[in-house]
C-alpha cells in the first residue's frame, strides 16, 4: 500500500476537487515529489510553496519555466523556510543563476516577475487558511499533517492573496548580467557585480567599507 500521503493525493486528484486543485493536479504530484527529494522530506510549507509557484507562473502565462521559459522569470522570495525550496523547484529559479532573489520579510510571500512583458504577481499565505485547515481536519491533532491535508485540496483563493505589482529589477540584478571584476584595495578580494563602493579615492568591499555590516568577525 502506498503511503498515505501519496494516497490522498490521488484520491483528491481523481474526485473533482475545489476549484484551483484539479486544473494543476496532474502536475503537482509530481512536482511535489521532486521539492521533497529537494528539500529532503515533505511538510506543509513545501505544499504551500508548489501551489504558490504554480498560480504564479498559471497568472503570468508561463508554461515551462524550467525549459523554453526559463528566461523570462525572476522570483522574489520573502522567507527562507520551506516554501522556498519547493519554489525554486516548480520555477526553476535558483540563486546560483541569479534568477531567486531573497528579501529577508520573514513572510511566506513571492513575487514572480515575468521579464518578457514587465507583469509581476506579488501572492502570500493567508493567515486565516491555518484555520480552515482545522475546520477541515479537526480529528488530526498533529498542525503539520492537518495543514498538510488541506493545503492540497483548498481552493487557491482560500490559500493565497494575490496583487498585481510593479517590479524594476535594475540591469546589475538581472540573470547574465556582466560586469567588471574589481577588488578590494583593504582585504584584496575581487568584488563583482557592481557591489564595490569608493571610500577616499579607494575602491572597498561591503564588508570593509562598513566593518559592522558584516555578518562575521575574524577569530
């Protein structure tokens, strides 16, 4: 017998559920199933963060975003939890392409930026769908599993907000972008993408350009 996750999953895609579930179903198990090889096991954020991805990139009109698409899309993420990983997997973004951006809002949120026509869609997690999960599963006591449950089968509008935005992402923040290398005159270390400051007539680094803003201290 197969586990009962992946059961559920199959009995909700062949019933016909809530508007928002079955039009992604066919794909989403699937997908599902790579953000936990990704991410390494399976939990509520990362269902959160495959059906955030996929009304994402279904708004902006975006059907392949790992393959014929995948230089039209830039995400913005705002938590680096769960939801992230599953994300990147369904968009295909990833920090190593300079595609995923991370603003550090502490909030289950993503913008997906569609550089071919300028449209950004900024959706969250609604607060009140924690809730709903435990009027729907109330007989589960474990908040993971419950949520779990009915993070797949909501309807997208009781699981998300959704705002049209305007997103500029400057030349210096865009996939491919090339810069000159320079490097630091105190530390010596090489500086790309435009991230040198000039202090004094000299060219500095972030961190020796202001010593507080780094996030260690030698030994």
């Amino acid at each position: 017998m197969p586990p009962a996750s992946t059961y559920y999953l199959e009995r909700r895609w062949r019933s016909g559920a809530e508007e928002g579930f079955t039009r992604m179903a066919l794909d989403f198990k699937t997908l599902l199933g790579e953000a936990e090889v990704a991410h390494g096991h399976l939990c509520a954020g990362q269902i959160l963060g495959v059906r955030m991805a996929m009304l994402g990139l279904e708004r902006l009109g975006i059907s392949d975003p790992r393959g014929a698409d995948r230089k039209r899309l830039v995400t913005y993420v705002e938590i680096d939890r769960c939801a992230t990983d599953a994300i990147a997997v369904v968009t295909g973004c990833r920090l190593g392409k300079r595609a995923l951006k991370f603003r550090d809002w502490g909030k289950m949120a993503a913008t997906f930026v569609d550089l071919s026509s300028g449209r950004a869609i900024r959706i969250a997690a609604k607060e009140s769908s924690k809730q709903r999960a435990r009027e729907l599963y109330p007989e589960i006591a474990d908040k993971n599993r419950q949520q779990m449950h009915a993070y797949r089968e909501m309807a997208d509008r009781e699981l998300f907000s959704e705002e049209w935005v305007a997103v500029t992402v400057e030349a210096q923040e865009m996939p491919g972008y090339k810069s000159a290398r320079v490097v630091c005159a105190v530390c010596g270390e090489g500086i790309n993408y435009d991230r040198e400051v000039e202090r004094d007539g000299r060219i500095l680094c972030l961190g020796c350009a202001d010593v507080a803003r780094r996030y260690y201290r030698a030994l």
